[in-house]
C-alpha cells in the first residue's frame, strides 16, 4: 500500500504542475515556482522525498522570472512547520530546510498575489507547493498476543504482533524484518511475516523446565530483593503471598507449579534507518488469578471513597463492585452508580453517601466475571484456590455515638451463712466489672458512679476498651447505684448513658443455724454506713421452701416495685433503706417466731431529735406503708430505739417490701408528771364469792394436813415395845447415868442426855431390820462426829 504522505504529496505536486502549465503560456508576466526536495539532511533520494525521519529535507525554490522582497515569511504552512537556513542563491533562486515540531504532515505553498516580479507582475494562483510526513521522534512498538486483551498468556503456543506507530516502510524501503526481534529467555521465532508498513506477526511456544522439584526449591522473597545470579527468577505463584516473589533457579517456568505469572521480553535491536533505539517488550505466561483488596477511610462523617484495586488488570474492570452490609446504615446506590470514577487499568471508585450514623461493612468477593487480561478467573467453584475478597470496616458518623447497652458484674467474698457459699468464696474484696456494647462508632469511654445525696467515684477517662473494673467496690444493700458513660467518636461528638446498679440479692440460710445473721451495709440519710442483722431462731416458720432460705434484695423501680418517697409527708421521711424480704419460690409464709431486724447507726449516724426511724412495709391491698412490728401478733410484737447507741430494733412477721422511714416524734416533756390517780376498788360481789371460796379451801386442807401430822407421832409412841421385844435395851439403860459422871463432865452429860431423848423419839426405820448388830449400831451413835450432828 502507499503512504498516505505520498499520496498526498503527489496529489498537490501534481496540481502545482497543472496550474504552472494552464497559467505560464498565456503570458510570461505571471510569476510561478516548483520546489525541488530529493533529499535529507544526510540521505539522498531519486524522488521527492515522502517520509522523513528526525531529519529536515533539503528543498530548492526555482521562480519563472526573477522577483523581489521574497523571503520565509512569504510561505503560508502549516501548524508546527519549521522553515530553516533560508537562502538567496539568485532572484529567481532560493534554498531552504522543512522540519517540523513534532509528528505532523509538513506543508508549504505561496498563495495568490504573495510575489511579484521588477514589473509588479504576481502570481495569480497558488504556486510553490509542497508536503510530506516529518517524523520528529523515532518510531515505536507496541506488542500484542493474538486472543488476548493485554501483554499476558495462559497458553503455550501464540501468536504475536509487533505494531509500529508510524511506517517502517518509506521511499520504497522496508527498514525493519525479524532480525531486529528476539525473546527473553530464548524463545524459538517462527512465520515472522509483515502485515503492512506498521505491523508484523511471529509465532512462538512457551517452553517449561521439567527438572525434578526437589532440584527446584522455591523461596517466598520481597520484590525488592535482588537475584543471586543470572540463572535465577523472580516470578508470583500461588505458593508465595502477592506481596513476596517465588525465587528458582531456572530461566523457564517450573513444571511443577501450576500456577504461576512468569515474565518473558521480546527485544527488538536498534533500527538505525528509523532513527529506533533498542527496545525490549514484557509479556507473561499467566496462569495466576488476580486478587482483589479495598481502600476506604477507617472513620467518615460525610461522604467518602472507596477503592477496588486488583492485582492485575482485568477484562471488566467493574464487572464487581462493592456490598454493603444490610446491618449498617442505608447507602444511596444511584449515587454509587452516577459516582463510578475509573482510575486505571486495575483500580477504580465509588462515592459512598450512607443515610445515617453506624459501621459500614463493605466487601467485595472474586466471581466466574472477575477474569484476567489472561483469562483466568476467579470461580472459586470450579478451583477453590482461586478464590478472593476482600472486606472494610468504616465508621461512619452523621451525629453522636448510637445508644449502646450497659451491663454490671459484681464480685464479694461470701458469709458462711449464706445459701450456696463455698470455703473458697469467703476471700477477697468485692469488685463492680462495668461493661459496655453497641456504642457504634465510639472509639473512647469516660465512665463514673454516682450515689446517695452527693457520692461519687473519680471518673475514668480516655478508656478504650469495652470494659472497666472498679476494685475495693463495696456495695450498699437499699441503694441505688447510678453508673455513667459517655461515648465519644472521633470527631469528638459524645453520648450520655446512664445505668442503675443494685446490690445483687441475698440468700441466708432461714432454719436457724446462724442466730445472728450480718447483712450488707444500709446508707444512712448523714451518708454514714448503717449495720443490718437479722435474728433468726430455729423452726421461726410454720412452713417454708425446702431450701429454707431467707432473700434479702435492693428495692428496683425498674421493675414496678414501689416508691417510699411518694409517700412523704411532714411526719414521715423516705430514706436510703429499701428492700425486699423474700423466700425462694414462696410467695406465702407463716411466721411461728418473729425474725428481728437490728439497724445499728452509731452517733453520727442519726442525729435528729425529733425524728425517729421506723421501719414499715407495703400493704398491696391497701396500698399504704404499716408499721413492720404491727405484722406481729401483740405477744410477738417488738420494736425499740436506743437512743444512746442509736441503735433501732424491730420484729417482722411479713414478706413483703420494707423501706425504713424517719418518724416525726414529739419531744418529752420538761415538766414534773403528776402521780397517777388511785384505782378504784373492786365492788363485784362475783369476785367477792370467788375469794371466800379460795380462802375456805385453805382452811380445809390446812386442817386436813394437821390431822394426819397428829396421827403419825401417836403411831411412833410404840417403839419401845418393839426394842424390848427384840431383845434391845433402851438408850437410858446402856448409857452411864448423869449421877455417876464427874463434876467436870455435868454440863457435857446432860447435853448428851438430852440428845438421846430426841433420838429416842425418832421413828422406826422403814426397812426391815436385818440384825441385831445393825440395830446396835443405828441407836448407839457414840462417836464425837455424832455429837456434833445431833447439835
């Protein structure tokens, strides 16, 4: 085919000729030229010169007749057309150089009545014309595989083009052929044909290194890592992550890895002719799948971009395109469509435009429509080694945090008394775990605890984690405990939340094995530590769950359980003490016993006057606060104030809700009390009767009682009978007489005498006697031991 420089050269040469022959016979007056260019700056032609390259073209401008006032400027060119080294040579004469700025057609002429000649005669047509292709730059080449979109194939045998972009073929010369092209490493060359002045086409086949795997050690290295030596590779394979090569000492692709993305080059020589360095040309043996990855901001409060990069090019760059999460906030998807921003051969954008606060999980998954420049897909269906995806999470804030949940987790050492304690859980110090969730797009914490009139703990700022613990936490039992957090996102945006805490409940073991039972502490109205105990006796139920345990439990609003504060007045006080007094699974209870409750103040602790506390619980039928102690029976009933200790005492015989409440009492008074008034007599002739009753019955059995004391000593008169009878002399026989002893001895004798006489009337012993010896020895005691009893 001819160029098309030539052929437009020739066309406009060929109409110069015309108008010189239709204009020059009629009369020699009229000026006309012809530019004569055969040759280069440093090559010479037989013809006019079509095609230059990086070289100006010699042109010599001959004129009919001899004019004047003709130079450079006398030419209407084209854009980028330089006229260089212009020169006189006569006045019909001249020589000059064409070029140009850039690749670009070359054209000059001389239009109409431009030039005259020394009798002011012009040219009347245009004249001096003359074109050709200038190439300022040397041409390049482009490689390209037969069947395949880019510089990458998955098979053995192809088909390759080499595409100028300007001819390779001027002024009937062909400056290029296949010995200006080779492939590295070295590939065999085959069919190496020209298609036109710009193209030519070779085969060639991919050629594997079979040695044994075991003499082809792979090694996962950093792409910046240099080779040890010439016989050495870099290439990707499956067997190292994207981010690393695999290094083998081979110039081949392995046969033992399947997939791989192996570089060959074709290098073409230097093309002096063309004014054509040396080049060389990558393109691979690709049987690797792309892999792709997203790119958004960690944290947005307005719009913002996401980017799918893949590894490689693909055939359809946007064939897949970013999920959203359905748990997140909304995304405008005509946005996503309308805002679609390719930003190059492997990567490309989305404008994402969420319709409120939350956290955006966005994902992207290879599919069968993923394919490469190669043809390698991502069906993991068909080879689940190729699978990919890739996933972001973006924090998105149009306002505050989202309301998230609190949730507490309170730890103490248990008393032996209590339901389900072990040995091991009688130690340590209680503690308050805090824990939070949900706080979407939160990314710090400030969390504290409130209580009574004006407690609190320090807050504890800056915390980034979902959990704190607070240590040497003691818990009040009837106190509600306000725990507060507040919630940050980056932009500084915060939201308060706050949470009650109550002290869990507790179980005491109720059959009366513990009789003193200590409780958590109360809070006084002072903000003082208050003692409970309850007081327990064994069987103080008439029936009770098998477990017999007592629950002691925080009184919580939360769940419909009264408030003792909306029952305040001016004789009657809320305060901090409300609980619950419960049994397990039992909602009625017979008291046999009271179980007494002791609250234990201490001075400081209550220091009213005139306001005593009082423990009451809610009647639910009624709907009114009674008195605890009115739950027991008047027998049972007990409730006192000791007003030096400021301890309160009171028995319940109720299950029920207890809040302890300041009653107004009035002051004692300071005057002297008058005595109480004499009772009147008892005038009832009934009562009269009954006491003269009683008092003829004493009478009666006084009597009765004297009668029979008269009968037993008449019957004891008889035992001297009984002695002679057995032989026994009486005491006045064996005993010396008073006559006989000494002077000294009178007083002594008549002592003993008169002891013998009451032994004498002593009666008879009511066993039978034995013997004569053991009756000798019970009449005849003679010892000084004997003397001294009968004293």
């Amino acid at each position: 085919p001819m160029p098309k420089g030539f052929l437009l050269g020739g066309i406009h040469i060929a109409f110069a000729v015309l108008a010189v022959s239709l204009h020059a016979a009629p009369s020699l007056a009229q000026v006309t030229g012809v530019i004569h260019a055969v040759s280069t700056q440093s090559r010479s032609y037989g013809s006019p010169v079509v095609v230059s390259y990086m070289e100006p073209v010699n042109c010599t401008l001959h004129f009919n007749n001899e004019v004047v006032n003709f130079g450079p400027s006398s030419f209407t060119k084209t854009t980028g057309t330089l006229i260089i080294n212009f020169a006189e040579i006569s006045p019909s004469t001249y020589t000059f150089q064409l070029a140009a700025e850039s690749n670009a057609n070359v054209s000059v002429l001389i239009e109409p009545g431009t030039v005259r000649n020394a009798s002011n005669a012009t040219n009347s047509a245009t004249t001096a014309f003359f074109s050709f292709e200038y190439f300022a730059y040397p041409p390049s080449v482009m490689l390209r595989l037969y069947g395949f979109t880019g510089l990458k194939t998955n098979k053995l045998n192809n088909l390759a083009y080499l595409i100028f972009n300007s001819t390779t073929t001027y002024n009937n010369t062909d400056h290029f052929s296949s010995t200006f092209v080779s492939i590295s490493p070295m590939l065999d060359i085959s069919n190496f044909e020209q298609v036109d002045d710009k193209m030519y086409k070779f085969n060639f086949d991919i050629v594997k290194n079979d040695t044994a795997v075991d003499d082809l050690a792979i090694h996962c290295v950093s792409p910046s890592a240099g080779l040890p030596d010439a016989n050495h590779t870099q290439f990707l394979c499956n067997q190292c992550p994207r981010s690393e090569r695999c290094q083998i000492a081979s110039m081949y692709p392995p046969s033992s890895v399947e997939y791989v993305e192996f570089p060959f080059h074709v290098v073409i020589d230097a093309v002096p002719a063309l004014g054509m360095p040396g080049t060389s040309l990558s393109f691979f043996y690709d049987t690797l799948w792309a892999e792709v990855g997203l790119q958004a901001p960690a944290y947005a409060r307005g719009p913002f971009f996401v980017t799918v990069s893949w590894s490689e090019a693909l055939a359809d760059l946007t064939a897949v395109q970013p999920v959203f999460d359905p748990s997140g906030p909304a995304v405008d998807h005509e946005t996503l469509r309308l805002n679609l921003t390719v930003m190059g051969p492997t990567s490309f954008r989305v404008l994402v435009v969420p319709a409120g606060t939350g956290v955006l999980s966005i994902s992207i998954n290879g599919t069968e429509e993923t394919m490469d420049l190669a043809g390698n897909t991502n069906n993991f269906r068909s080879n689940t080694k190729s699978r990919t995806g890739a996933r972001v999470v973006v924090v998105y804030s149009a306002g505050p945090p989202l309301h998230g949940s609190l949730s507490f987790l309170y730890r103490r050492p248990f008393a032996p008394y209590e339901y389900g304690a072990d040995v091991t859980s009688v130690f340590g110090s209680p503690s308050l775990a805090v824990s939070w969730d949900s706080f979407v797009t939160a990314t710090r914490y400030d969390l504290w605890i409130e209580w009574g009139h004006n407690l609190s703990l320090p807050v504890v700022s800056n915390l980034t984690t979902s959990d704190y613990v607070f240590l040497e936490f003691h818990a009040m039992l009837g106190l509600q405990y306000i725990v507060g957090l507040r919630a940050y996102n980056i932009w500084g945006d915060s939201l308060v939340v706050r949470k009650i805490f109550l002290h869990p409940k507790v179980d005491v073991i109720a059959d009366g094995a513990y009789k003193i039972i200590g409780l958590p502490m109360l809070l006084s109205q002072r903000q003082t530590s208050v003692q409970l105990h309850a007081v327990i006796r064994r069987n103080s139920f008439l029936s009770m769950n098998p477990t017999k345990v007592l629950s002691f439990r925080t009184v919580d609003q939360q769940v419909g359980d009264i408030d003792p504060c909306s029952s305040n007045s001016q004789l009657l006080r809320c305060t901090f003490m409300n609980f619950h007094v419960e049994v397990p699974s039992t909602q009625f209870l017979v008291f046999r016993q009271p179980v007494r409750l002791q609250f234990s103040f201490g001075r400081h602790g209550w220091e009213d006057l005139y306001f005593r506390p009082q423990l009451r619980y809610w009647e639910a039928y009624h709907e009114e606060w009674r008195p605890a102690v009115a739950s027991c029976p008047l027998g049972q009933a007990y409730e006192n104030w000791n007003d030096l200790h400021r301890i309160y005492t009171v028995s319940l015989c109720h299950l029920s809700q207890f809040a302890v409440f300041e009653y107004f009492t009035a002051p004692a008074s300071t005057t002297t009390a008058q005595p109480p008034l004499r009772p009147e007599s008892y005038s009832d002739p009934v009562l009269l009767v009954v006491i003269a009753g009683v008092m003829v019955m004493v009478l009666l059995l006084c009597a009765i009682f004297y009668i029979m004391r008269t009968r037993r000593l008449v019957a004891s008169a008889g035992n001297k009978v009984i002695f002679r009878e057995l032989g026994i002399r009486p005491v006045t026989e064996r005993l010396p007489s008073r006559r006989q002893t000494t002077a000294g001895a009178i007083g002594d004798t008549s002592r003993q005498d008169d002891a013998l006489e009451l032994l004498s009337a002593i009666p008879a012993p009511s066993r039978p006697v034995e013997n004569a010896h053991d009756v000798a020895s019970l009449a005849a005691p003679t010892s000084s031991t004997a003397q001294v009893d009968y004293q």
